[in-house]
C-alpha cells in the first residue's frame, strides 16, 4: 500500500501570466499590472508514505516568511513570487499531523529548485538525503536571478541523474525504489532538469505534474508556465501530462499549485 498526502504549506501572490502563460514577456513581472491581474495560488508539497521508506516531494514556503519578507536583497524575485504562510503551516507540521518527523524521511526529492519549493529545507533538515537532477543542480549554480539559494549550510543536495527508458515526454526518469513504483519523469520546459512523478499501485496511477502544469485550466487550454526555459518542451511535457489524464489507469494529475486542489490522502 502507498499513501500519498497532498500537504498546502501556505500560498503565492503571483501575476496570472505565470500560471497561464501570456505572449507579453513582462507580464510575468507583474510590472504596470493591476491587482486584478493578480492571484493567490497554493503551494504544495507531497508525503509518500511507501512500504520501502517515506519520502517528501518539495518543501514548500518556509515558515519564517510569517513574519518577516522573504530577503527584502531579492528585489524582484520577491515582488514576482510573495510568499504567504502561517507558522502552522510549515511541512514539519504537516508531518507532525501525520505522526512523523523529519528524521522518519528517508529522502527528500526536489521536483526544480525555485524557492517556494526549497525554502522549507530547514524544517526538514534531518531528512536522510536530499536530491535533486544533476541538469537542476548546474541552473541553480548559473542562474543567479531566477534561483534563490536556500540550501547552502542548511542542507547537503545531491545529484540523480536521469536514465533513458522510454518512459515520458522526453523518454527519461529515474526509479526511486527501483521497482517501478515511483518514478521521478523529466518534464523540462519549466526548467530543464523539472521532474513529474509518477506513483503507481497494484492497479492504478497518479501524476503529481508539479510545475508543469499550474492549474486546471493549464490542462484544458493547454497553458504552459508562464517562465520557461524552452517553451517547446513545455508544449510536449504538458501533452504528455493531458494524456496521462486521459488514461482510464490515471486516477488523477496533480498540479502544485492549483487552488481546486484540496489537502487530501491518495491510496493506491
């Protein structure tokens, strides 16, 4: 039996061009954009409890944004991507509402490692491992105005590398417990090292699509994220994802930040 426990580590304030993509290249800045071009979309995190050892999906805000900004030095990352949390809403409570620690992770897999999916590396510091694309790990390194380092002295992120096997919108993943039953789905065009994971019961599926869908409607328009590294791989990861959704063995394709989504627990 696998458990996969959606968890809401707060919410984003970000301009509607960057869940759904637009051919203003600004917009995404929310630059001479409106309050009403705005909105307030959750940032998740995942839990999978499985029989060979728990791991987290991303990390989510963390919660020092409840009180103070996020690094007033940021500048505009901060004004493109405003962090909203509470100091309940932390991944370590999260797993305390569960009955786990940080300590019972046996790792820690980073889907891409912009900061509201990394920042809650400190409350999950003594996780067992912590992972993330080696292609991720070398665009953190370069680009400096996208990627916030919120790792360094806090948490060691080690490399994975992607084997070709077919499997996805550019034939590769990596096996986590090298039985086929979650695996971590390059999905690039969001990032180039971004991954999907797919976890799969004795029966069934599901997609946690991460980033590279953002919302409901990024599946029914077929909106790819409004930052991309290469837009045409954004086009055929989220192909791939739409025809995921289509399959009958799909039970559902999660997208990270997509306000229809509830907590809630899978069982597959």
């Amino acid at each position: 039996m696998i458990k996969v426990h959606v968890f809401h580590t707060g919410a984003v304030k970000v301009d509607q061009a960057i869940p759904l993509h637009e051919n203003n290249p600004l917009a995404v800045t929310g630059l001479f954009r409106g309050e009403d071009k705005k909105m307030i979309l959750p940032v998740s995190c995942y839990l999978i409890e499985h029989p060979k050892g728990n791991i987290l999906i991303d990390t989510g805000w963390d919660t020092k944004y409840a009180s103070i900004r996020p690094m007033e030095k940021m500048g505009m990352v901060d004004k493109i991507s405003g962090p909203i949390i509470s100091k309940d809403e932390g991944v370590d409570s999260k797993l305390k509402n569960c009955g786990l620690q940080d300590i019972d992770m046996k790792a820690v897999y980073l889907s891409h490692m912009d900061f509201d999916h990394t920042s809650g590396l400190r409350l999950v510091k003594h996780a067992k491992g912590f992972y993330a694309a080696r292609e991720e790990m070398a665009d953190a390194k370069k680009l400096k105005l996208r990627y916030v380092d919120t790792w360094t002295n806090i948490v060691m992120i080690e490399p994975f590398d992607y084997v070709p096997t077919g499997i996805g919108p550019v034939g590769r993943s990596y096996d986590v417990f090298q039985d086929g039953s979650v695996l971590l789905i390059n999905t690039p065009g969001h990032s180039h090292g971004h991954f999907s994971v797919k976890i799969t019961g004795e029966e069934k599926y599901m997609i946690l699509a991460d980033d590279a869908a953002y919302l409901q409607a990024s599946f029914e328009g077929r909106r790819i994220p409004g930052f991309t590294v290469d837009n045409a791989q954004a086009e055929k990861s989220l192909a791939w994802l739409i025809a995921c959704r289509e399959d009958p063995n799909c039970i559902e394709v999660l997208a990270n930040h997509d306000p229809s989504i509830t907590e809630h627990t899978i069982t597959l």
